[in-house]
C-alpha cells in the first residue's frame, strides 16, 4: 500500500459538509484527549476551532515541552542551482520564466560553505532546481561529500529520485529530505504542473517513502499552502506525515506550513492563507503528530516567527539566500522566491534567547 491509496480514501468525501456539523463540543472534548485520530485532527482545522486557538496553543506547548525541551536547531540553506525542466506556474525557477540561471562549480560550493560555516551555522539545506541534466545525482552527491567537511547535518530539497539514487546520497552524508507534495489535491496538481516530470503526482507523493527505505534520518513534509484550500492541504499533509510515522518509526518527522511567496512570473490563482490559518494549522499539526518537530521558514516575517516560537517549533532557518551562491559569490544566479524575515544568523539567535529557548546550531544526535 502507497499513501497514495489513502487519499483515494477521501476522494469523495465532503468536507465542507463535514466542517458545518462540527460544534464547540467536539472541540471541547478533543481537546481534553491524550491521542487523536484522524478526524480528531480534522475537526482541530475546521472553523469551529478557531475560537479555540489559546486553548490549543498552551496544550502544544505542553507538548513540545515534553518531547523536544526549549531547544531551536538553527539552519540555512544553500542553492547550488536553478536550472529547471518543469512549468510550475507558482515557481520562479519555471522553466519558461526569463531569470538568471547558474550551477556552482565545486570550488564556488566550497566558497559558499565557508561563509555560511563562519556564521555559526552547522545544519544547511541543499537545494537545486529539477534538471537530471544540468543537476545529475552524480553532481549532488559530490557536493554532499565536500559540504560533510564543514557541517554536521546535511538536508536535500531536489528533485524526487528512485530508492538506490537515494541511497548514494544516503551514503555520500546526506541525513535529512525535503519534498513538498506542493498540494495533495491532484486535479490542482496536474493545472499548476503545466509541463516536465513534476507533472508525475504519484511519483512525487511516494518520494518520502523511497527516502526512508534508502536509510535518511529525517523527513520534512508540507504542502505549499495558497495552491488549494489550506484546511485539507493541512490535514493530507498530516496524514502522509503519519503514514510515514507509522511504517518507518525510527525515521523523525518535521511539519512546516510554508506559504506562497512572491517570485519570478506571475500566478495569481491563489488561495487565502492567513496568519491565524497558519496557527491553526501549525497546533493541529503538534496536536496531531506530538513526536514530529515544528519548521518555521523565512517566508514568513520576522515579528510573527518570533511569535510561533512558544507554540512548539523546534527548527528556523536564518541568515537566507534563496539566490544560487547568494553567500559568497558575486555572479548570482536568480532566486526562487523573496524571503520575509532578512535578518541575521546573529539576529535570530539573539531573538530565540531573548524568548527563553536555547538556540542550537548542531544537532547533536545527527552529529554522533
């Protein structure tokens, strides 16, 4: 069975039907439950949990407090190219879109590592766009093995790949993957994917799955909420979150609820997500899965990051450049979208300890 089996679960099911029944009782009540299932889970997104949201905030905190203490692991990430063969109508690296595109050479992906090293930071993302040909596995994993020399966690967000790819990325250091389904909604999939092998929804909603049998450590799951409605992106992306749970236990999880971003081009077909969304999802989330971690990236501004810290999150990136050898090198390559909170590695570590959490810039466990 593939997650893919249980969304078909869902594929008729009416959830605005479903969100108009659900009363402060039901609320009330889950709220005073050690476990929820999954319509639990569903209820925490819908309307009525809105007037609940204090209630959920302390309750996640408890949570978090309880499995993952007052600490922040701190990362950033590091883009060694935009070349891309996809139409995705909500990307800057679209193929069609007119930007500057560049690929690092090692030396300039050394060059990189050492400014982003010389901030503190020991946790970095790998990012490239979706292009076998420009980016081959073969690429990626070269730059794993130089980028092992500076920093101790090494997470990739590329293109998904078949299992014995994974693996040599496995082997080559790399301990953590990315991958957003973008939206779990697959006719919205197919109108935004307008061309390239991203067009592929099975093949990308299996890729958590092909990463844990290849032996990473940690997934990141998300849907990039404004492509569909954000309370049924949010509760397939917890389902999936749990399906992985449950079928690779030793494998951590991490939830983020990245918002769409301005970018190159323009897509203008997007659904409202607000602030107060945002909370609610990110409470479910914790509520839902207590043993996954909390993401908060630089999508979102500074003031209302700060802000999410005491409801459980457990990573922030800092210190970002989406353009491609934005650290160090002087002939950038376009970036994928405008950060919202520019401020420093420094800044944000400051801000964290002003909170009361202990910021981190090495996970220790990944480490040994």
């Amino acid at each position: 069975m593939s997650f893919y089996e249980k969304l078909q679960e869902y594929r008729d099911f009416d959830f605005e039907s479903f969100f108009s029944k659900v009363t402060k009782e039901d609320i009330e009540k889950i709220l005073h439950k050690d476990i929820i299932h999954e319509k639990d889970f569903l209820k925490l997104l819908s309307p009525a949990a809105e007037n609940y949201l204090e209630v959920m905030a302390q309750k996640a905190r408890e949570i978090s407090l309880k499995n993952f203490g007052k600490t922040v692991v701190l990362y950033t990430p590091i883009y060694i190219a935009n070349f891309c063969v996809n139409g995705c109508a909500y990307c800057g690296y679209n193929v069609k879109n007119k930007i500057k595109r560049k690929q690092l050479t090692m030396e300039e992906i050394e060059k990189e590592a050492k400014a982003i090293y010389e901030t503190g930071m020991r946790n970095i993302i790998v990012l490239t766009g979706e292009s076998k040909v420009q980016t081959p596995v073969s690429y990626i994993r070269d730059a794993i093995k130089l980028l092992k020399k500076y920093f101790s966690s090494i997470c990739i967000e590329i293109y998904p790949l078949e299992v014995e790819e994974y693996r040599e990325l496995v082997d080559a250091g790399a301990d953590s993957l990315t991958i957003y389904q973008e939206t779990y909604n697959e006719e919205k999939y197919s109108k935004v994917h307008l061309s390239g092998p991203k067009k592929n929804f099975k093949f990308r909603l299996d890729a958590p799955e092909r990463v844990c049998k290849a032996g990473i450590h940690s997934i990141g799951a998300g849907a990039l909420l404004g492509l569909y409605k954000w309370r049924q992106e949010a509760f397939f992306t917890g389902l999936h979150a749990m399906y992985i749970q449950e079928k690779f236990p030793s494998v951590e999880i991490s939830m983020s609820a990245p918002r769409i971003r301005p970018h190159a081009g323009s897509f203008n077909d997007v659904y409202d997500v607000n602030d107060k969304n945002i909370v609610q999802v990110i409470l479910a989330y914790k509520m839902f899965l207590p043993r996954a971690g909390t993401n908060i990236t630089t999508r979102e501004p500074a003031s209302f990051r700060d802000s999410l810290i005491p409801m459980g999150v457990t990573k922030m990136s800092a210190g970002v450049s989406t353009e491609v050898g934005g650290h160090s090198i002087k002939d950038k390559g376009e970036g994928q979208f405008d950060t919202n909170d520019k401020r420093s590695v420094a800044e944000v570590y400051n801000k964290i300890k002003e909170l009361g959490y202990n910021p981190v810039f090495k996970d220790f466990e990944n480490a040994l």
